[in-house]
C-alpha cells in the first residue's frame, strides 16, 4: 500500500451531484410515505376507473374515458407537484430541516432544484401507472407526445411554485389542511372529472382561468382533439408559473 492512499480530499461534491443525491433522497422519502401515495397515486387512478367504468357524470364524449384520462393526469400533476410538494416542504421547515439543510454546502436554489426534480420523476410514474389503466379502459389517445411534456412542463412549475409559496409563508398544520382543501376544491371545479360547461357562464369564465383547468383542457385538446398545441392554455400556465415560483423566491421563509 503506498502512502498517501487514504489522503482525505476536503471540500464539497460538486453541485450536480448534490442535486442527483437529494433528488435521490427526496423521492424515496415520498414514494415512502404512504397518505402521499395515496394522494399522489391511488386516488387518481379510483377516480380514472371508478368514474370510466360508471356512468356517473356526462362526460358529452362518446366513451369516458376519454374525457377523463387527460383530466386525471392533469389531477395527477397537480397532487405531487402542489399538494404533496407543499405538505412535505411544510412539514420540513416545520422540523428544521430546511434550515439545516440551507446551512449544509447544498445551495438552497439547488434544493429546490432537487425537489422539483423529484417532483418530475414521480410525475413520470403517475402518468406511466395511469397510461397503462387508461388504455386498459379503452382509451385512444391522440396529439403530438411533446405537446403533452410541453404542458405537464408548465403545469408542474405553475404548481411547484405555488405549493411552495404556501410551504413557504403558512405553518405546516395550516398547509397541511390548506392544500387538501385546494385539492379537493379544484378536483370538483377544476374541469378534472365535471365538464366547465357544467357550470354558470360567470363561474366558467372564471374557473377557466386557474392551473388546474388550464392544464386540463390543454391535455384534453392534444390528446383528444388531436391539436398542435393550445397557446391559449398555455399562456395561462405560464402566468401562474411566473406568479408562483416569482411569489415563492421573494417569500419563503426557510425558519
């Protein structure tokens, strides 16, 4: 053994690699999680069986289905990247772990980094899980595969930045019952599993405007319709993206 084999090398990983490791951690910590699951995972897809297989609302489309996947993927996007990112960061800088972590050679951008990444790739395994239930049911889907990335994109960011935002500035109880109330709220009113056209002019015109309905009638224009890509939709998207991730970076508060 020649000497200096075991000569310490001090100094921090590089960035890329703390990111790819809490990237890592993060997912495991909420694939581990079972209420997160549930609320990421098998109430998306009950809702996709339950409402494709009975006739429970008029969906005004030939089969369900296809109404109800790209709104159930839209569901999905919007569980993990604002319900379940906003308890779970909540809860962290609850516990401190947010500030220790901020005093750790981690930047704090590349934890946030970490986080949204880790969003991304449970999202990947929703929407792979639903796919395949989806198409089991009979769905046929349509549209361009980037269209569909280009909108989960925007929406996941919309998202990310307002449950951030509440993580942020709220105590972890309030967040905690805050952001299931959203959920359920834009479950019901969001275009998710109800049509808009369900609802008074006045209401739609404004239902029309949240993320959630945006991102569920983008979905539902590619991948039913057929469509290049919803501009109008997006738009909206980006508005809330900026507003959110804009609000969250001047606000948060990691103590």
């Amino acid at each position: 053994m020649s000497a200096g084999t075991f000569t310490p090398r001090p100094g921090a990983a590089p960035v890329s690699r703390m990111i790819l490791a809490q990237t890592a951690l993060e997912t495991r910590m909420l694939l581990r999680n079972g209420e997160q699951l549930l609320l990421t995972v098998i109430i998306p897809a009950l809702l996709l069986t339950l409402f494709s297989a009975v006739d429970i609302v008029d969906t005004g489309s030939e089969r369900s289905v296809d109404f109800l996947a790209p709104g159930i993927l839209a569901l999905a996007v919007m569980s993990t990247a604002f319900t379940g990112q906003a308890i779970a960061t909540g809860f962290d800088r609850r516990y401190g772990v947010l500030k220790r972590l901020g005093a750790s050679p981690l930047p704090r951008w590349a934890l946030m980094a970490a986080k949204t990444l880790s969003v991304l790739v449970t999202e990947v395994l929703q929407i792979a899980l639903l796919t395949v239930i989806a198409l089991a049911l009979g769905w046929s889907p349509q549209g361009n595969p980037l269209s569909v990335a280009a909108l989960i994109l925007l929406g996941t960011a919309a998202f990310s930045g307002l449950g951030l935002l509440m993580a942020g500035t709220l105590k972890a109880e309030m967040t905690l019952a805050a952001a299931n109330l959203v959920f359920l709220l834009l479950l019901v009113g969001g275009g998710v599993v109800v049509p808009l056209e369900k609802f008074p002019d006045a209401v739609r015109s404004v239902l029309g405007l949240l993320p959630i309905s945006a991102l569920s009638d983008g979905l539902r224009e590619v991948l039913q319709h057929g469509a290049s890509l919803p501009w109008g939709d997006m738009a909206v998207l980006a508005g809330w993206a900026v507003l959110g991730l804009g609000a969250a970076a001047r606000l948060f508060r990691w103590e």
